[in-house]
C-alpha cells in the first residue's frame, strides 16, 4: 500500500471541512424523534432474557463476582460492566438507567451517521440519513429493539470505526473497531469496511498498522485483566457446539426470513428508492455521473454485517440491527439522487412504518414477562433473601425479579443442555453441554446446595427429567412443592423446610 498522490488527494479531502449544517437543529430533532421511538422501552420490564441475564450480572459483580469465572456469559465485558456501573450510580431496582443509555447510544449513532452523509451527499442527506437511522432501530420485534442489549450499545461503535476512517484516523477507527468487538464480537465485522476506505485512499502499510494496532491492543489487554484463557474461552472457543446448526431443520431460516423480512418491511420506502437508482446506474450512459457514487465501502459494510448476523446460525431477530448503520446511509445515498419531493414521500413513508413498529412496542404481549413475575412472587414465597435458588430454565430474568442470588454461575440451562431459542431442540442433552460445565456445576451443588430448584423447562427438551444427573439430584435431596404456570417448584429436603413459609406459598397444582 504505497503513498501515492491519490492519497496526498484524498488527505487533502480528508481535511475538507462539511457542508454547512445547521447541527444544533439537527440533533435536536434526532433526540426528540430516538426519544419517541424508544418511549416503549419504559413501558416493560424486561424486554427479554439478555436484559434479565445482565441485570442478574450486574448484581453477582457487585457482590464480589469474577467475570468470567463466577460470572459467565459468552458475550464480551462492555455491556455487563455499563449494567454494573449503572446499578451501583442508581441502584439495582430499575433498568431505567439502560433506557436512558440506549437512548443516547442510539442518537450517538443517528448522528455519526448524519455526519457521515452530510460529507459525503450533502445537508438533504445528513438529515435523510439520521432520521432513517432512527427510524431502522424499531423496525423489529420490540423485544428485539427496545431491550437495551447488545446490539444497541455495539452500533454506535461501528459508526464511528467508519466516521474515523473516512476522515483518515487510522487510529481512532481502530479503537472503534475494538469498542465494537467489546460490545458484541460480530461487531468486528465493520474492520472489513474500514479496511475497504484504507485500501481507497492508498493509505498505505503504517495506516493499515495503526489499524490493526488500535483494533488489536484494547481486547488483548481485556483478555490479560480477565485472564487470556478464560476470556478466550467463553467468548470464543468454548460455543461450538452453541455455534453448529446441526440437526436444527428449516428452523434457523424462518427465523433468518422473519428478520430480514421485518427489517425489509422498516426500511421498504427506501429499499425501493435503492433498486430504483441501482437500476439507474445500471442504465446510465458512459461518461456521465453513476449514482451512487461514494458508496463502495457502505456495500462492503452491509454484505459484511449481513455476514456477521448469521454466524452461528442462530438469527436471534436483534442480531439484524447491525444492519442498521449501512442500510440507512445506502437510504440516504438513494434518496439524494432523487428528487426532493420523492426524497420527501420516502422519507414520510419510513416514519408512517416505524409509528407502526412504536405502536406494536405499547401493545406487545406481556405473556412471558408476566409469567417471570409470577415465578419471582413464588421464589420469593419460599425463600429468604439470602437464600439462593437454581432457575432451570431460559429465563435468568426470574432471579433479579425475585432479587434472589443464583445458585450456579450457569444462569441458563443453555450451557449445560446446548438448548437455544433460536435453534430450537436439536442437539439438546448433558453430551452438548460446553466443556466441563457439568463437573463445575455439580461441584456448586454440593459446595451450597439450592435452597428452591425451579424447573421453568415448560414442555421443553432440557427439562429436569430428560436430564439424569439433575432429576437424580431433585430425586435425592428435593421435594416438590408447587406448579405455576407449568413451572415446577422443589424445595431442599432438611430441617430448614419452613412450614410457616410454605403457609404463604401456592399450593402446588
């Protein structure tokens, strides 16, 4: 990658100042319009099991957890370290504080993202790209888009890793690309992009060094301040049998079809506004001006994202979002070639779909939220806040509900069953279970046995009598003592039984 004046040409650019914005209207209409979009998420606590699992994270950290040892999860350490510094600022009581976050994390994004247009397209395309940017992170599921998880904390990153790249700041791309990774590890996807814009501008070797340095030095050090072997292993190595789609059937693509097709039906106005001007281009005369123009590595950062949502083959619907980010700024690049009034009929299309997508947000099923509560009301019937409890299930939402501390750092069945929502049954049993999860966890049964095992398996595969080691468990040193909701409720056979809380239970049924 040799300098070359192509690249003194594009430092000069890269200099350029923007077109003339008027930002402070800009952001402010962002902020009303992430601030009426996500106005939802209030309206329901948890949105999904990832808000119970981190929630729950939070709690163990702040009692002496170790991530990564007796707090686990396969996700990197950015999003359960912000849940732990928002508890311990505002208490453990409420996700409000993450609503407030995602709040931000989303406008920080739309706003990037406007920039991004604004230098590329144009003021007309700054406010297209920011108000689409918007308008994309509801177009899912509201338990997808809402949730202050992941994803949502991981865009604004990514935006950035390319807001740095065009401009030619290798380094600050890098650590973006490293902000993303910690986020959530697909978003390292967007180092394709931002290599994509290195390779344009002939950089040359040191940008690309300063790159990979930048991208490479913040995770290793996370690695060494958690341990490099227990890092690598539960955000990297040890999900290969979660990873496979063996056995899965046609399971995996619906889900796959459903987000694409939601995310598709979110964005339709400016899809088509795309076709439109790809068709264009296709027919345009030699010598004159391609639309589009600018676009190259916006193409490369959706194929890219796109990629990295199918890793795994699990198509959970909130892994779609990383397509956010290009979809909106290809949405914006298509509507600037069109005219202003059909720019502008786009544009209001977009915002007549998401209203929708908000609408559904308020009138979304409560079903299995009120199921946690009720399952959280019984714990807390037959247990005293000290004593701690093994949800079996997919649920960990249930132990901050019931403010109860989990007997096992393993807060889903997951680990020690293979079971996953988005894969369905297949390959599920002790045999899938990660390696070596099942000697540690029945090493945490002798060492502080349960008070209440509660199998919250419903019908499913993983339940607790499809699972020797843990029915001979129950078998032994349990009893069981009620059924909610077709949850089953076992409390520990000794002196300790309380009949004076039993009393206050549900009678089992």
């Amino acid at each position: 990658m040799p300098s070359s004046p192509t690249a003194e040409r594009h430092t000069t650019a890269a200099s350029a100042k923007e077109p003339a914005v008027d930002w402070t209207r800009l952001v402010v209409v962002l902020t009303a319009l992430t601030v009426l979009t996500r106005l939802p998420s209030f309206a329901r606590t948890p949105w999904n099991p990832d808000e119970g699992y981190l929630a729950t994270q939070a709690r163990q950290l702040a009692d002496g957890g170790v991530l990564y040892d007796t707090v686990v999860d396969r996700k990197p350490p950015f999003v359960p370290l912000l849940y732990r510094g928002a508890f311990a600022v505002f208490g453990d009581d409420s996700l409000w504080p993450l609503r407030v976050a995602a709040i931000v994390a989303v406008l920080v994004g739309a706003v990037l993202a406007a920039s991004i247009a604004a230098r590329r397209w144009g003021e007309r395309a700054a406010w297209t790209a920011g108000v689409c940017y918007v308008f994309l992170t509801v177009g899912l599921k509201p338990e997808d888009t809402q949730a202050a998880t992941f994803e949502v904390f991981m865009l604004p990153w990514t935006v950035a890793a390319i807001w740095y790249a065009e401009r030619a700041r290798w380094l600050g791309a890098g650590l973006a690309v490293a902000g993303a990774v910690l986020s959530k590890q697909t978003g390292g996807a967007v180092l394709l992009p931002v290599l994509a814009l290195l390779w344009q501008s002939r950089a040359g070797w040191a940008a690309f060094v300063r790159v990979s340095a930048a991208a490479a030095l913040p995770v290793v050090s996370a690695a060494f301040a958690f341990d490099p072997g227990r890092f690598l292993y539960w955000i990297a190595t040890g999900s290969g049998s979660y990873l496979s789609a063996d056995g899965a059937g046609i399971k995996p693509l619906l889900r796959a079809l459903a987000g694409v097709g939601l995310l598709t039906l979110a964005a339709l106005p400016l899809v088509v506004a795309l076709v439109r001007v790809v068709r264009s281009r296709a027919a345009a005369r030699p010598g004159t001006r391609a639309p589009l123009s600018g676009t190259a590595d916006l193409w490369v950062w959706l194929a890219a994202s796109l990629g990295a949502a199918t890793v795994g083959f699990q198509f959970f619907g909130h892994y779609f979002l990383q397509l956010v980010p290009p979809l909106a700024l290809l949405g914006a690049a298509a509507l600037h070639e069109l005219t202003a009034r059909a720019a502008t009929a786009a544009l209001a299309a977009t915002a007549l779909v998401a209203c929708g997508y908000v609408g559904w947000g308020f009138t979304d099923s409560r079903a299995e939220v009120d199921h946690a509560r009720r399952l959280a009301d019984t714990v807390r019937s037959y247990t005293d806040r000290k004593d701690r409890v093994l949800l079996w299930g997919m649920h960990p939402e249930g132990y901050w509900l019931s403010q109860r501390s989990p007997a096992s750092r393993y807060l889903t069945a997951g680990f020690l069953t293979n079971f996953s929502g988005g894969r369905g049954e297949a390959r599920v049993g002790e045999r899938y279970a990660m390696e070596g999860a099942w000697p540690h966890f029945e090493r945490e049964l002798r060492r502080r046995p349960p008070e209440l095992i509660v199998d919250d398996s419903r019908g499913k595969r993983y339940g607790v009598q499809q699972i020797p080691t843990l029915r001979r468990h129950l078998a032994r040193h349990y009893e069981k003592v009620a059924t909610i909701d077709g949850s089953s409720f076992y409390l520990r056979n000794s002196p300790k039984i309380r009949s004076s809380r039993a009393g206050h239970a549900p009678p089992a049924r």
